[in-house]
C-alpha cells in the first residue's frame, strides 16, 4: 500500500502491531488469572466493567487535556508506563485482587489515552487523499492480530502460565514506544483559550451539532447497540443451537476475521468507486442484512459464510466512519472526538451485548439475530432515504469542479 511510503505513518503501523500482539496475549492471561485466581464468573465480568468504566467516563476527560500536549510524547509515554505496570499485575496483582482492579484500571487509562490520539494523528501523517487507505490499514493490523496472536495467546499461556504473558505484553509495549520516538513532533495547531471542561463540553458538542459526524455516530450507536448482539451471542448459537461446539465458534470466529482482512484490502479499490459517506451507510445496511440472515438460516453451512461476509462489510463502514470522523474535525480537536466516539461506541456495545443476553432466553439466539440485523438495516436505511451524509466542504468543491 501507498501510505507505507510515508515513514512516520509506517512508524504508526509498525508500533501499533507490535502492541497489538502483546495486547491479544494480555487480554486472554488476563481473563485465565482473573478466573484461576477467583473460580468466579462475577470476577471476571467486574475486570471487564473496570476497564469499560474507564473508556466511557475517563477517556472524554483525558482527551480534553491530550488534545493541548504534543501528540507524540502522549503516544510514547502512554506506551512506555503501560510496560511496568503490565510487568507488576503477576508480581503484585496475582497476590491481591484490589492491587489488580487497580493495575487493570490503569493500564485501561492509558490506553483511553494512546488511542484515541493514534487515530487522531493519521490525517497528520498522510495526504488527505490517502486518509481511507490509511484508516483502511490501522484495521487490518488490527485483524490480522486478532487472526495471528488470539489464537497463540491461548496456547501460551496454557503452557507457561499468565505471568510469562505479561512480561511478554510488557516487552511489546516497551519495544512500541521506542518506535514511536521516530515519529516527528504532532503538536497541536491551535491551542485552545477555553478551560478544561469547556474543551471537554466542545468535543462532545461538535460530535453532537456537526450535520455529518451528528448523522453518521447517530446511525452507527443504534446499529451497534443492536448489531453487537454477536459479541454474546455467538458462542451461544455455535454450541447451543448449531450443535458445532466451541471448535465451530472458532472457526466462526476465525470466518469472520478472515473476512475482514480481504475487506480491508478491497477497502481502497471501493472508495475510488463510491463516496465513503455511501459506502459506510451501504455497508452498514448489508451488514444488518447477513446479520439477520444468520437468525433466518442457522445452519452452519450458511452461518460460516455469512460470518465471513460480515466481516467484510465491517470494514465497509468501520474505515469511512473513521474518515468522516477525522475530515470533518479541526486537527486541535480530533483527540477529543475519538474519545467521546469511544465511549459512545462502548455503550452502545454494552447496550447490545446486555440485550442480546437478556433476550437470548425468551425467544431464542436465532431469531434475537434476525431482529438485531433487521434494525440495523433499517438505521442504515432511514438515513440513506433522508439525505444520507454530507461530504466536507473540500471535497464537495473538489467533485462540483
């Protein structure tokens, strides 16, 4: 891909795969201590609900003050103090569950923080031209993680034990940002006059009143408040209603990844055709409509493709959100913007995984994934029929000339 071509962009990527191969090994240790150490579900759904909190409530807080700093020094710093304190959960959280919450919640406050400022930087490091592609590519890194080290992290830590995964986790972050330092320095271009929580007020503000980012994070939350039933509800319907076991959920899993990857590839050759205010609403709907089918047709036979499909189509609206998200957002505030989509987008996930559970036992895994699909389809389609998504003015101008 093109975008490689600009070094302090493959600075990004290549940082951001090597955390995200220590972080995929981190979060499996983490939920195989959390549950050796307790023998308790409830210990491990409150390990997640620190981590939540912190995306939802801190994470607009902390972008308010990132968006003042030089980007740069965030993204190292945020990396290099995530090491010791990954280093210390087998040393001191393994011999005290408060000691762990805390570590846990820490480390989940400096990744609020590196974040949302690494998918601020991208328009900084790219032409404007390129911003798809390189949104494009910070996913299928993403993926390809999931698809590599998920499934490695099980193995591992099965035969060495979490603690060894750790100190892994912990050396990837080190070796991050030590990669980051070659990035040029990303300060911001505007400093703000307005206070701390004025700048918080702003972000969240312009997300809410801006006609293009109001209309498609509007979209995206109801989508994915009924869209993420799949996150508790997959397993579910692979061993309870496919009768394929948790090898089947793998490979289900592992469809939808794969999907991924090839839709992260094909990404660019489909935004030279459609304007990425229209796929990310196309891909949406499509999205609901193979979702819904999984309900309609539980076969495995189907449920394997159409997994593979969504996958795809995930990426056919995750990149242009991200675009519009970043186009349509002063430089000085687009740290703010990420966090507050952040949270926004974990609640939503919250909302649907919670309803997919809660629903799952009055009518049934299928058809709880024929409604959700059918509701997203009809978000993306209510949009679509009134006036989609405005395009920024640049490139408006740039199609009218």
């Amino acid at each position: 891909m093109k975008t490689l071509r600009h070094k302090a962009f493959a600075r990004l990527i290549l940082s951001y795969l090597v955390s995200q191969a220590g972080s995929k090994v981190h979060r499996v240790a983490l939920l195989v201590l959390v549950y050796l150490l307790t023998e308790k579900a409830l210990w491990v759904s409150l390990v997640l609900g620190v981590q939540l909190v912190g995306t939802v409530v801190f994470s607009p807080l902390l972008s308010a003050w990132a968006d003042t700093q030089d980007r740069k020094r965030l993204l190292v710093w945020s990396d290099l103090l995530r090491a010791p304190l990954v280093a210390l959960i087998p040393l001191l959280g393994a011999k005290s569950l408060p000691v762990l919450l805390l570590l846990v919640f820490l480390v989940e406050l400096l990744r609020d923080l590196h974040d949302p400022i690494q998918n601020a930087v991208v328009p900084d490091l790219v032409p404007k031209e390129e911003v798809d592609e390189a949104n494009s590519l910070v996913l299928l890194a993403d993926r390809l993680s999931e698809v590599l080290f998920v499934g490695v992290a099980g193995v591992l830590v099965a035969a060495v034990g979490p603690a060894f995964a750790f100190y892994l986790n912990a050396a990837t972050y080190l070796v991050s940002g030590l990669i980051l330092m070659g990035l040029p320095s990303l300060k911001p271009q505007r400093l703000p006059k307005a206070g701390f929580f004025a700048r918080v007020k702003e972000g969240i503000g312009h997300l809410a009143s801006h006609p293009a980012l109001r209309r498609a994070v509007g979209t995206l939350f109801v989508a994915a408040a009924f869209g993420s039933v799949e996150t508790a509800l997959g397993v579910v319907l692979a061993i309870k209603w496919l009768g394929v076991g948790s090898a089947g959920f793998g490979f289900m899993e592992a469809a939808m990844a794969l999907g991924a990857i090839l839709g992260g590839l094909a990404l660019p050759h489909l935004l030279r055709r459609i304007p990425r205010e229209r796929l990310f609403l196309l891909g949406l709907l499509l999205f609901g409509i193979f979702e819904a089918s999984i309900g309609a047709f539980p076969f495995f036979a189907w449920v394997l493709p159409a997994f593979f499909i969504s996958g795809f189509l995930n990426m056919a609206f995750i990149v242009p959100a991200r675009s519009i998200l970043q186009l349509n957002t002063p430089q000085e505030m687009r740290g703010r913007i990420f966090a507050a989509f952040g949270a926004v987008m974990n609640a939503a996930v919250l909302i649907g995984t919670m309803l997919g559970g809660a629903l799952e036992g009055l009518i049934g895994a299928p058809m709880v994934f024929l409604l959700a699909g059918a509701m997203v389809s009809l978000a993306a389609g209510y949009t679509l029929l009134t006036g989609g998504i405005p395009a920024p003015r640049e490139t408006r101008q740039t199609q009218e000339a």
